[in-house]
C-alpha cells in the first residue's frame, strides 16, 4: 500500500467519527496556532543553545552562519520549516542537545510513539495516530525508525558490565515464535523467487536479581534454542562474562527445568537452588483423581454438581499446599507438610506423591531473611513480565528477526521498572 492510499484509508475512518465541521475548523485553527508558538520557542532555544557553545569555546570565537530549514514532527503538530542557527565551520564539533543532527523527530514524540508500541499498537496502528497529530502519513520505515533507537539503548544496556553480584538470581524462560531465513526459496504470487522463511520456536532466559533489601531488577537476558543444560551453561557463563562474580551467588530461583541443577552446581558453586513453591503446587492439579468429592459447601450447605465439586477440591489441596509455605519457619512448614499428606494421602494418592517429589527444594528460601521469603520462594516476579510480554507477542504471533524479539522484551522490561520505580540494568 502507498503512502497516498495509506492517507485515503485513514480519511475515511476519520470521516466517521462524531466531529462535527465547525469543530473540525477549531481543531485545525488550535494546530496552527500552537505549533506557531512551539516553532518559536524551539527556534529560541535552539540559538540559546548555539549561543552557549560559542561562548563556552576557548580561543577564537565560532562564527554565525545564518539557518538551515529542517521539517521536525512533534506531540503538537508538524513544523515544516524549523529554523535551525548553525556555524560556519564548527557544527560537527558542537554537542547538540534539543536536536541531534540529523534528527527529524522532537525526543518527546519518539518516547511518546514507544509508549504507544509497547502498550500494543502495531507499526499500521501507529500510522494512524501519527496522522492526527501530524496531518500527513509517515512511512512504516520512518514509524520503524523509532524501534531502532531502541535496539540501541537495548543493546548497550545488555553489554554494560555488572558491578555488583547480587546474591540471589530468578531465572525462567519464555517462548515465543521467531522467523529465520531458510536456504529454500520460492515463487511468490508475482513471479519473483524470494528466500523462504519459517518461524521457529525460541526461548528468552531470563535472570532477575534480588538483593538483601528487597529490591529487585532484571539482570540479564538472551534467545536460545530451548531450556536444556548446554542452553543455561551458555547463559550464566555470558553473565559472568559481563563481571558477575559466581562465588557471590547464593541462591537460585526456578521451577522444575531438569538441566539447571547440574549448570547451577559447574557455574555457580556456592549456589543453592529453590525450587518455584507456585509451580510445585500447581503441579498436582493434572493427578487428581477426585476421589469421594464433597456434594455440598460445609459453610453455606449448597448442593455441588460434578463440575463445582472438583473444582472446589482443587481449591482445598492447592490452599492446603501453599499454607504450608506461609509458616514463619522451616519446622513449622514440615508441621504443615505433614498434616497435608496425612488430610490427602488417601484421597488424591498420586497428586501427593508428585508433590512430595524434590519436597526439600522447596524450602531452601527458610535459610534467608524473613522479609525476603516472598521474593524468593516462587519465580512470580519473573513470571508477571512474561505476562506482560506475552499480551504484546501474542498479537505480533511471529517476530520477523531476533532484534526485534529483544527490542520488544526491553521496552517491556523498561516500562515496568519504571511503572514500580525499580533501577534498570
């Protein structure tokens, strides 16, 4: 679709909503009149700026050199012909600050475009609303250019070195779909022979640190071909890689992953692992037999039918389960334990055997501070940006290349901490 047809489709969904004409004059009017206003003020601070560096220079003073017109896009309108002071022979030395050279977009309405993305826009969605700020369609290459700084600021974050070891890690995976170019190729509906594509399946590891106070930030992440031990060696060996130090890990979060004991035991040796109390729990729903079912509610008498019974005796093992890990300490949660097997034993035989499997990995976060027991006993401070994620990843369904999987996640990512006022990696 060109540019024109793009513009012509986005009239027509405008020309459907409730604006009357007069209002339509108004808005108009208002547009014209603050871009104006925000032309001259940016033009202002834009000679202020340039006044400054001459000033600050030792020696020989820069010399004026009249304007050069740039178009710059901002959360108020379009600015077709910005004037923008400039030197005769020392514009490459400057640092600019309000407009880096070359840039045609206002800082605000890239944060503004990035909001709007990860909230779940798609590239199409933000051509349309771009066109009611700016009155003219920018091309999804241009909308694309947003991402792109992204990537940047997502790349050296993801390359910075880590100063500080935290003593406990989370870490989980999530998976999502991805294109990779295969060596086929086909003809499309038009003749041409085009490289075909495929989407596979990926995985993002994650690492989420918490440290002795509380807090907690994402640490690290990267895609790989699944969740096996060569996979998760790969990971924590590029952690260290960036300056985590391994004797300093004390502890590691996760669910069942089979391959990560052995990787925690090779890479991190002081390590021990905990194992995600949420996902033991949920782990038994797929054995229960429900086996002598309660026909009514013992609080209200009503009357269950089969669905409403198995899904309250779903209700009372999986509350019997994570009350055991709710008890202040280590011998008060064998305590608990016990009196759970001896309750279900005999009604759910196969579930308690699934539960009691690895029972005392469980446990392991009793060893540390109290207040930290619900940081650290489950994966969920992981688990509630895969959720995030995933909302935005389902709607894309498969990401055309790695980046831009990675790009997404960040901005995800950095949205979230900043939501939480946490410190970003």
């Amino acid at each position: 679709m060109t540019i024109a047809e793009r513009e012509q489709q986005i009239l027509r969904v405008k020309s459907q909503s409730f604006q009357s004409e007069m209002t339509s004059e108004l808005e108009n009017t208002l547009r014209t009149e603050v871009t104006g206003v925000i032309k001259a003020t940016i033009e202002a601070a834009l000679v202020e700026e340039l006044e400054s560096f001459r000033s600050s220079r030792s020696g020989p003073q820069a010399r004026r050199s009249g304007y050069f017109h740039r178009l710059l896009d901002t959360q108020y309108g379009r600015i077709p012909q910005l004037r923008v002071p400039k030197l005769r022979d020392s514009n490459h030395e400057r640092e600019w600050q309000i407009l880096k050279r070359y840039q045609r977009g206002l800082q605000s309405l890239l944060d503004m475009t990035l909001c709007l993305y990860v909230l779940g826009l798609s590239l199409r969605d933000l051509q349309e609303a771009l066109y009611h700020l700016l009155g003219s369609v920018l091309s999804l290459t241009a909308v694309n250019r947003v991402t792109l700084e992204a990537q940047r600021k997502m790349e050296a974050r993801r390359q910075s070195l880590i100063e500080e070891t935290p003593p406990i890690l989370i870490v989980d995976g999530v998976w999502i779909d991805i294109l990779y170019t295969l060596d086929e190729k086909k003809l499309d509906r038009a003749g041409h022979l085009r490289q075909m594509r495929q989407a596979q399946e990926r995985v993002i590891l994650a690492a989420m640190a918490v440290w002795p106070d509380g807090t907690y930030q994402l640490l690290h992440y990267e895609i790989a071909e699944g969740e096996d031990s060569q996979s998760w060696f790969n990971f924590f060996e590029h952690l260290i890689e960036r300056g985590l130090n391994p004797q300093a890990v004390k502890l590691i979060v996760s669910d069942g992953i089979s391959g990560l004991p052995g990787v925690i035991t090779q890479c991190l040796p002081n390590a021990q692992q905990q194992r995600c109390t949420t996902h033991k729990v949920r782990g038994m729903k797929r054995y229960l037999t429900y086996q002598q079912l309660s026909v009514s509610d013992e609080a209200t008498a009503a009357e269950f039918d089969e669905q409403q019974a198995k899904q309250q005796r779903r209700f009372e093992i999986q509350e019997d389960a994570y009350d055991i890990y709710r008890a202040q300490s280590w011998i008060e949660a064998r305590q608990r334990l016990n009196a759970f097997v001896e309750k279900w034993q005999n009604l759910e035989a196969k579930a308690v055997e699934i539960f009691l499997r690895d029972i005392e990995l469980t446990f392991t976060f009793y060893q540390f501070e109290a207040e930290l027991h619900p940081r650290i006993r489950t994966s969920n401070l992981l688990e509630r940006l895969f959720e995030e994620f995933r909302r935005k990843a389902d709607e894309i369904g498969a990401f055309p290349n790695e980046m831009s999987c990675l790009t997404l996640f960040f901005l995800v990512v950095q949205r979230d901490h900043a939501k939480h006022n946490r410190p970003f990696f």
